[in-house]
C-alpha cells in the first residue's frame, strides 16, 4: 500500500524548535511572558487590530468574549448550522440558545437574508464563521448587524490569511477569534486568541481572562469578578512567535495547495471548490470539494475510493442541528445537503506535488466512473 497521506499536519521548522526550547530552559521568572507579549504583538500587527489576548484555544477566547458582552440565559445568538460544535458549545455554556440558519450554496457560509430573519428581540450577537477559510458576505452582515444593533462577532478560527476588500478575517467585527489547533494553518499545538479593537471590550476581556482580577487592582489576590482560565503559556506562545515570523510562507503555501488542486480538477464537470470571488482572497485553510448532485457521485463512494488509496480525506461539517443535543431542523437545506456530496482534501504544507497527484488522481477516478454510470 502506498504511504498515508494525513489531511493536516503543522508546519515545524528549527525555528519553532529553538524557541520552544528557549522558553522551556529561560522563559521563567522575569521572562515568563516574554513569548506572550512577542505573540500578541506580532498577531495585532499581522491583522492590524488594536488588541488581542492570547488564550488556551479559540474556543475560550469565544467564551470569554461573548461572557463579555453580556450573553446569557434567555439570549439568542445567530450563527451557521454547517460549523464545528466549538462556536455553538460557548453559547451553550453561557446558558444562551445557538439559533442556526442555512448557508449559502456557493461560499458554506452564512445566508445574510436568513440572518435578518432570524433577528428577534432576544437575539445578543451574530457569529460570522469564515468556514475553510472561505469569507462571509461581511458588508452585509455588518450592516444587518448595525440596523438591529446586535454585534458582529467573527470566528476566524479558520481563516488567517483570507481577507476581505483589503480587510483581514477576524479584524472587522465586534471582536475576532482565531484558533491554533494543529490541525489549522498557524499552530501552537493548542491555542488560540481574542482580538478586538475596542479598548473597553479588550479591558473587560483582560480581566475576565485573569480570573476577574482587574490590571488596575492594587490588592494582591483579588479578584473583583468570577472570570476563566484560558491562557496561553509562554511555551505555546514561542512556538506561535516562530510561526508569526513565517506566517507569509504558511499561508502562501496553503494557497499554492489549494491553487494546485484548483487547476487539476477544473476539467471534472460537476465540481466546485473554495469560491475566491472578485476583492476576495483566501487563506485556504481546507480545500474542500462539492460535487453536484448530476455528477452521481455519492459520499459513499468518494470516502471509499480515499481508504482503498490511503487517503485522510473529511467529511464536511455535519449541520449542528443534526446533532442529538440540538433541535432537528433539516428546513436548513443547504447545510444538510452539501455534507453528503462534499469532502475536504488533504492540505499540510509538505504535501508533495506527487501526493497531491494521487489525491487527484482518485478524485478524477470516482468522477469519470460516476458520469459512465449516469450515461
Ligand atoms: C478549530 C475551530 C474552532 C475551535 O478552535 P479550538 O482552538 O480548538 O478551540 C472554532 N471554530 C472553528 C470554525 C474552528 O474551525
């Protein structure tokens, strides 16, 4: 059998290594933020953001800010059915109530008119999930948003790099989070960060991140409300520095992978992939597939055909609402229809041409044999 190919894998040079090491033997004591503050720094420049507060992942960094703006029992908060559990938990554990609508067919983000639709006097916020790096319709969001007075949060979590009329994912709404899992483009094994350009909402988020002790607080060990605990440590945070200074070639390369696809796969009638439309360019944190549903090609078989070549190749987010902690509501057509035709591709950084070939290469093999069936 051919060697696996794994869908990610970080992207770990000598560099990340030197740091790490360099925070695990010194980054004590005096020095034991001096990756932290090097990180956010580096992170606040790179999205041009005012503020931002490392955390333990982007899921905290949700939590704290949607505690921050006052989210809680009997609120609703408006987000994408097609998402990962991590948006939705945070609004769960607030005690709050996701409300998830359908998607748009061709970026599987947000559909702004169910958005609006949505909106009830009990609404709090709209998440705006970048989905595979893929950008929601922003200016109609903010909009949306600034007519109801509801904010605009963005769970960025999977698009460093994507950027929207020159504006970078995660820099445009209320507050921003973005993740550094090791599945995601920019890693710190785990991680994540809050980033925000309001001043009051940074201080506000600052001190629930510190357990509720305020920076201000002259009185050792006191805390003036109950906050979290979602830092990152010093350790992360050198592995995250050394990522920061090659952010350019993480991001050009996940591009370069998802161009590569592109190409190769433009003669497969019936696909499409990460839509990049004019004034939009993506991070391409996950080259993903749809096929239409003409094409015959079923999930079944694509999966199949990726396990006989020794490929990880995804599943599309199932819709929330189709987990048994949530209601049912399979209304949200887009969202429960493209995950049965859809399948994310394989896209580390030291993917090698020849084992993109051979993603390729069952790809095309699945689509010729569907279209001689339909024929
Ligand atoms: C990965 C991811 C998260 C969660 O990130 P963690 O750092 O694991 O908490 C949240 N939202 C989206 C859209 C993600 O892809």
């Amino acid at each position: 059998m051919k060697p696996r190919i794994y869908y990610t894998k970080p992207s770990i040079t000598d560099l990340e290594v030197r740091y790490a090491t360099d925070a695990a033997a010194n980054g004590w004591g005096d020095r034991c933020y001096e990756y932290i503050n090097r990180f956010e720094a580096a992170f606040k420049a790179h999205l041009g953001v005012g503020y931002a507060i490392a955390t333990s992942s982007c899921t905290g960094a949700l939590h704290m800010g949607m505690a921050a703006l006052g989210i809680g029992p009997g609120d609703e908060v408006i987000l994408a059915d097609t998402n990962w559990i991590a948006t939705a938990a945070p609004i769960v554990h607030l005690g709050a109530t996701p409300v998830f609508v359908d998607i748009l067919p061709d970026t599987w983000c947000l559909d702004p008119a169910l958005v609006e639709q949505a909106i009830t006097s009990r609404t709090k916020a709209i998440i705006a999930v970048h989905l595979y790096g893929n950008l929601c319709d922003m200016d109609r969001l903010l909009a949306i948003g600034e007519a109801h007075g509801i904010p605009v949060i963005e769970d960025a979590a999977e698009a460093i790099g994507s950027i929207y009329h020159g504006k970078r994912a995660g820099s445009m709404g209320l507050f921003g989070a973005f993740s550094f899992h090791g599945t995601k483009t920019l890693t710190t094994g785990e991680g994540g960060i809050f980033v925000t350009n309001d001043p009051e909402l940074y201080e506000h988020v600052l001190t629930l991140s510190n357990h509720g002790r305020a920076r201000g607080q002259t009185k050792q060990f006191w805390p003036d409300m109950v906050g979290f605990k979602y830092k990152m440590s010093n350790i992360q945070a050198a592995i995250g520095c050394a990522q920061m200074e090659r952010i350019e070639e993480l991001i050009g390369r996940k591009r370069e992978i998802l161009c590569y696809y592109r190409e190769r796969l433009a003669s497969l009638s019936g696909v499409s992939m990460n839509p990049e439309p004019a004034g939009i360019a993506i991070g391409a944190w996950m080259p993903t597939v749809v096929s239409d549903t003409i094409a015959n090609v079923t999930l079944a078989s694509l999966k199949h055909a990726f396990v006989v070549a020794n490929i990880d190749a995804r599943v599309f987010f199932h819709p929330l609402s189709s987990l048994p902690m949530f209601e049912s509501q399979p209304s949200n057509e887009v969202a429960w229809d493209i995950p049965r035709r859809a399948i994310n591709l394989p896209s580390y950084h030291d993917i090698t041409d020849e084992e993109q070939d051979r993603v390729i290469a069952t790809l095309e093999a699945v689509f010729i044999h569907a279209s001689a069936r339909e024929e």
